[in-house]
C-alpha cells in the first residue's frame, strides 16, 4: 500500500507553540484544496479508477485512529499537549529492541508509560520509542519537529517545487496565512469531513459551504504568491513565485493533473500507459 500511494510532503517549521497551532489549522483545513490542486493519481493497474487522487482515496479508508483531519485541531485549547494526548491514545504497532520488531499492534502507550505493556510486561518506553510511535500516525499535517503536509500527490519536477513554494507562501506570512484562514474559518465540522470524503473523487468540481473547490483554490494560489512576493527571496533577480506557474497555467486550462492525464489516455489510442508516466517524469503532460 505505501509502494502504491507514493507521494510527496512539505515539511513547514514554526516558531512557537502559537505558531504551530495557526498554521496546523490553516494547513489542515486547506489540505483537502492541496489534494484537489495537486492530483495526479487517476489510475489503477494501467485503467482510470473513477478519481483525481486515488491515492488521498486509499487513506481516507485506511485506519481512522491514525489518519484523517483530526477535528480537535479546530477546537479551543488546541496545543502540544493535545496533539500528546492524540498520539498517545493511537493504538501501537510496534516496540522496535536489539534490532527487532515487537508486534504490539492495537497496545495502549499509555499503558506503556506505566510499565504495564502487555507486550513488554515491566518495561517503560524511551525517547526513542516515542520518537517511532509518532511515525505510525498519519494524518493529512502531522506535527514533529515540523509540520509535514501530507495531502499532494507526487508529480513532476514542476509540481515537486510548486508544493512547498504553495505551502511557504500561505503560512510564512502573518498577513497572508490570516487571509488563507479567512478561506477556511467558517466551515462547519461536517463541511470539512465532506470537503474530506469529495475532493479525492471530484477534485475541482467539488464544493464547500456553497462555494466550488476550483474558486477556493484559485484564491489560495493567489494568496501563495502574495506571500513569496512578501518575503522576497530571489535567485538571479527573480521571486519564489516562479515556482508557482505551473499551478497558473493549470488553473488557466481549467483542468487539474489527473483531468490532463485521463485526456491523454482518452484522445491518443497509441499512446501507452507508460509514455504518460513517462512523460510525468519530464514535464507537464501535453507540454
């Protein structure tokens, strides 16, 4: 399974607890417009499978104590010691020791803490141990040293760079994250969790809180820029946001990665499977 959901994540440092706090909300809520902007996995065995991201499909229905958009990240008193509390309640997998792997799968790390292991009876975790747990969690942000964000698939070398100048450009910016949350920030729990369950099947075409995904995601493209252009890193005279043309002239076209690819499968009957994939590798496809 995780051969076949191959993707790629940003990793985002904070500064401080408020920090992290702020921009896990907005990255969380948006993860889903990540998802619709960046899909590209719209085949399975070499036929279409009826979704942009099917790859965002398989982890919707993988393990809901571990993956997902944990709701208590939009709730008051959000913080280190909730995600803590969060992480420690996930049911293990395993105590890695002397080179092995101790199946402890559906064990308490609470229970853990207090030596009472069934798996290891008298033994308490280490650093170490608690560094591997926080591994097998898997939501769509998952909080360590950084915040990783987890709801893009892989693409080209394009792609692989507009992803993190996407994400630096919402959250590095007070002013421009507060303006990505303003995108967000009255979206119910029951509209995210459809936002969730419809961006993996519809992608663009999907809607929330009356408003359709592909306007959402325009905005939050726009306001990528405006953050790049405010932190004004230039290589050779020019901006960050170069790195965001390729996410301009898709949402030209009107047609995200995976709609382009299942055009080429649909329009060129000699051209194979792997020509689209290898195409992948090189550049946007019809390019």
């Amino acid at each position: 399974m995780m051969l076949r959901t191959c993707t790629v994540q940003a990793n985002l440092d904070f500064a401080d607890e408020a920090d992290m706090v702020k921009k896990y909300r907005v990255s969380l809520a948006l993860q889903p417009i990540a998802t619709a902007l960046f899909a590209s996995s719209p085949f399975t065995e070499g036929r279409p499978n009826g979704f942009n991201s099917y790859r965002m499909q398989v982890w919707a229905d993988t393990d809901p104590d571990r993956c997902g958009a944990p709701e208590f990240v939009f709730e008051n008193g959000f913080g280190f010691e909730r995600y803590a509390d969060y992480a420690l309640d996930v049911p293990m997998y395993f105590v890695y020791r002397n080179g092995k792997y101790i199946d402890c799968a559906g064990q308490s790390f609470r229970a853990f803490l207090d030596g009472k292991l069934p798996a290891l009876p008298g033994q308490v975790p280490t650093v170490g141990d608690w560094a591997n747990h926080l591994t097998t969690l898997f939501p769509d942000v998952r909080l360590k040293k950084v915040l990783e964000m987890r709801g893009a698939d892989a693409g080209d070398a394009k792609m692989l760079l507009a992803l993190p100048s996407f994400w630096v450009g919402l959250l590095y910016d007070n002013m421009v994250c507060d303006a990505a949350w303003d995108l967000a920030k009255n979206w119910s729990a029951e509209d995210r969790r459809q936002l969730h369950a419809d961006v993996p099947r519809l992608g663009f075409k999907a809607e929330v809180h009356g408003r359709k995904v592909a306007d959402i995601v325009r905005e939050a493209i726009m306001f990528a820029q405006h953050g790049l252009q405010r932190r004004a890193q230039r290589l050779h005279g020019v901006d960050e946001t170069r790195y965001l043309n390729v996410l301009l002239d898709m949402m030209e076209r009107g047609r995200s990665r995976a709609e382009l690819l299942l055009e080429q499968h649909e329009n060129y009957d000699d051209l194979e499977m792997q020509d689209i994939f290898d195409a992948c590798r090189l550049r946007a496809p019809l390019d």
